[in-house]
C-alpha cells in the first residue's frame, strides 16, 4: 500500500518521550478515533515501510505489529506529524477491530458518530452491493444501473420536501435519511464517494478571490 504522505523521520523528536511518541490512531474514512499506541523509531519506519500499522508495546518491551495475532490489520493510509514532531495521526482503513475487546474503538461502544455514519453506510453499500439481488435491495439498485438509482434518489427528494412542507419531525428524519441512503448508492453506482460532495463544498466554502 502506498501512503498518500510522506514524513521525515529525521524530525521526529523521540528523545522528548524517552525513545517514544503518541500514535492517535484514526479511521481515514469515518474519522473515528480508533486507539492510542506509541511507537518509536524502528515502529515507525516498518509502519511506513510496510503500510500496516507497527507500534511499540510498552507492556510487552518491544514491537508488535497489529493484527498478528487477531487478524485485525490497520491498513495505513497516511502518517501526520504534530507542530512539535514529538507525535503523530496515523489514518487507516481498518480489517476488522482495533480494539482488543473486540470493539470498532477503544474509546466506547459508539460507532463513527457524527458525519462518520456517513463513510460506514458507504462501506456497507459497498458490501452490499456485492450480494446476491434477491436478498439485497441494494443489489437490486446497483443491477439495475445508475439511473434508476437515480429515479430512486428523485423520488425520495419529492418525498424528503412534503414531509419538510407538511410532516412531523419524525418523518422528515426519515425520509431524509431514504434520500441520503439513495444518493450514496448513486454515487457508488457512478463510481464515487461522499467525499467527493465534500471537496466541492469545501471549495464552495473558499473565501471568493477578489477580482478588483
């Protein structure tokens, strides 16, 4: 796997934590917190080298790579150091848990809360959309090609504003979250993500250039 950036290792100050630095470790997608680890020099460079997430186990007095033993890698997507080098986000896509204790994340039972839903739906669709069209609606979208998925994400726009126009609280969530539901499967059926709407709004967002 090829991280999307590098970092010089050279900078890392792992004097200041006696040989280690903090590892906060992040879904890329769902940007989840996932756990805490600490590496030092030698954890680092194989996590790079490797693309799979290498940390130092200070119970254990030495490297371990996650998954090992579990079979739950941590897929490394990219490597950030801290403004003072003495720490580092490791984004990744992970295979199965990182927590030990058999859960999405070390800190609580939540599962990518906030916007995060949004990049686990998407996961989900894509597994879904993989399966037989008899036991998936998803499936059954996906066969049918983009542009009834496009019908789909019509109708439920129609029904998202009546329900804004007329319903209860209770129904516009609903149907809002039908429209939003249909849109990722066009978006995948068109080969895209969400973060694709992101980066546009993100633009949108941009001061505008003064042309005067």
């Amino acid at each position: 796997m090829t991280l999307i950036n590098t970092i010089d290792i050279s900078q890392i100050d792992f004097a200041k934590g006696d040989g280690l630095i903090p590892a906060v470790v992040q879904d890329a997608d769902t940007l989840q917190v996932l756990t805490l680890a600490y590496m030092d020099e030698a954890a680092l460079r194989e996590t790079l080298d490797s693309g799979q997430a290498t940390f130092f186990s200070r119970s254990r007095g030495g490297r371990w790579r996650k998954g090992e033993t579990s079979g739950d890698f941590l897929n490394v997507v990219s490597v950030t150091p801290d403004c003072d080098g003495d720490a580092v986000v490791v984004k990744v896509r992970p295979v199965g848990n990182a927590c030990h204790l058999n859960r999405v994340s070390c800190f609580g039972d939540e599962d990518a809360p906030g916007v995060g839903r949004i990049a686990r739906l998407e996961r989900t669709i894509h597994v879904r959309a993989q399966a037989d069209p008899n036991d998936s609606w998803t499936a059954r979208l996906m066969a049918q090609g983009p542009k009834r998925a496009a019908q789909k994400v019509g109708e439920e726009g129609v029904e998202t504003a009546l329900a804004g126009a007329a319903g209860d609280e209770a129904e516009l969530a609903s149907e809002s979250a039908d429209l939003i539901y249909h849109l990722l499967v066009l978006l995948h059926a068109r080969n895209m993500v969400f973060q694709d709407v992101l980066d546009v709004l993100a633009r949108r967002a941009q001061p505008a250039k003064d042309d005067s």
